[in-house]
C-alpha cells in the first residue's frame, strides 16, 4: 500500500532505508537498531540508555528524509516522531488476524499455529516497546488522522481515500514546514550529543537549540561548555543554550 500510495503521488517512499542510514551515521550496527526499534526494552537498558541512543539516530535519519516534504514513511515510531506537525498525515492501516495469519504463512511458508504465534508475539513486543520508551499505546487511535480497515476495502480503495486527504488542512505551509525544522534539529542536536550525555534533550527554534543535560554540580560548567560546542557543530545550528541539570552526588 505504502508503495502503491508513493507512486501515485509521486513521493519518495521510505522504510528499512532510514535503519541503514542511521547505521551508517551512528556506527551502529543495522541489525542492533532493527532490534531497538521493535522490541521493549530489557530492564538494563533503561538504565545505560541503550535504546534510546539507537533511537536518536533513527529519529534524526526519518526527520531528515521528511523534512524535504513528499514522502511516505511505514515502519514503527514515525507516529512518535511526528506527532504535531500539522502537514503530516498519519494513517493506521489494520487488518484482521486472519487475513495477517494466510499471509504469514504464504510469505514464510509455515504453519497457520506457526503464524498465529508470530503475529501475536510482535504485536505485543511492539505495543510493549511504545509503553516503555514512551508511554504511548500504538493501539491509541488519537495517534492517527485516519485508521483504515482493508477487511473493508481494497488497497487501491484505500489509496484513494488517502490521497484525496493528502491536500487540505494537510498541504505545507511555511508555518508548517517551520515547525518541521525545528523538530529536525533538535533530532539532529540530540542525536550528535546522545553518546556523550545519554540523558539529552534538545529543542530548537530558527536556528537557535535549547539543550538540556544532567551532570553532577561540580562539573557543572565544563560540561554546559562541552554540550555547546558539541551542538554547534550541527549544521543549521545557529547558537546553542544549554541547561545542566545538576545530579547531587555523596562528598
């Protein structure tokens, strides 16, 4: 559906891509990132950060492809990353289990048990991942700007559908595209300093990025001075404030 819709609306259609470009900007290896964006975080790696660093970079590579506009991202978290950019429609296509379960079996070759297993079994490693890193249900249908049945339609139908909402309250606006901007640097800035400050936050307005990172109070300064010049080296960045928040450590 999601290449159908491309070619119909001539966009750029973007999925695995962004994990092996974020691969390749990271260091990462691409099978690691596959595994962050899908399954819930193990209980250790809430407290190294592990995913979420690999997630900055996927997050840095998706806003990078969308911010140049026309394009029709399927894969997991977009509806994370997105989220109040009003040029950005964001669908949820579903299907029954039954429909999932043949094509399961038809794309693998195996057993309809076998199937229903997998199926199961992802669904809810991905619904646990969400809740984890994010507090957000994928099942919340308050995510989306439309959630369509294809029991109840063809894919060519629901093409259609979409593509006629593609205008609209949804056409860019410079206002829009500004705020798009903002939500790419950001993502650019937390990615470049997450290695080095784990629990990063960036936001960024025409240029100007507001960071925020934890330290202990004695290394207050230097480390606000090492967060500014890391972020200064994004391109686009035009200053750089950075916050510390000061972690109080025993004397």
């Amino acid at each position: 559906m999601a290449e159908k819709l491309a070619l119909a609306a001539g966009y750029e259609c973007l999925s695995r891509d962004a994990l092996l470009e974020a691969s390749e900007y990271s260091d990462i290896p691409e099978a690691k990132l596959v595994r962050a964006i899908h399954d819930a975080p193990s209980f250790l790696e809430r407290f190294t950060y592990g995913k979420e660093r690999y997630i900055a970079h996927i997050r840095a590579a998706i806003m990078r492809h969308v911010q140049k506009d026309n394009v029709v991202y399927h894969g997991l978290a977009g509806q994370f990353f997105l989220q109040g950019v009003p040029h950005v429609l964001k669908v949820r296509i579903i299907a029954s289990l039954e429909d999932r379960i043949e094509e399961e079996m038809r794309r693998e070759n195996i057993s309809a048990e076998e199937a229903r297993r997998i199926l199961r079994k992802d669904d809810e490693e991905r619904r646990r991942w969400s809740l984890a890193l994010y507090g957000i249900d994928t099942w919340d249908s308050s995510l989306y700007d439309m959630v369509l049945h294809i029991k109840t339609m063809t894919v060519e139908d629901a093409v259609a559908l979409i593509l006629h909402n593609l205008e609209g309250p949804f056409a860019t606006t410079a206002e829009s595209q500004t705020s798009l901007d903002n939500l790419t640097l950001a993502a650019e800035v937390e990615a470049a300093l997450i290695k080095r400050f784990p629990s990063v936050k960036a936001s960024a307005k025409d240029g100007v990025v507001f960071v925020s990172v934890t330290a202990p109070l004695s290394e207050r300064e230097n480390v606000a001075l090492k967060a500014e010049e890391m972020a200064e080296r994004v391109p686009s960045v035009r200053q750089v404030k950075a916050h510390v928040v000061p972690i109080m450590t025993p004397d």
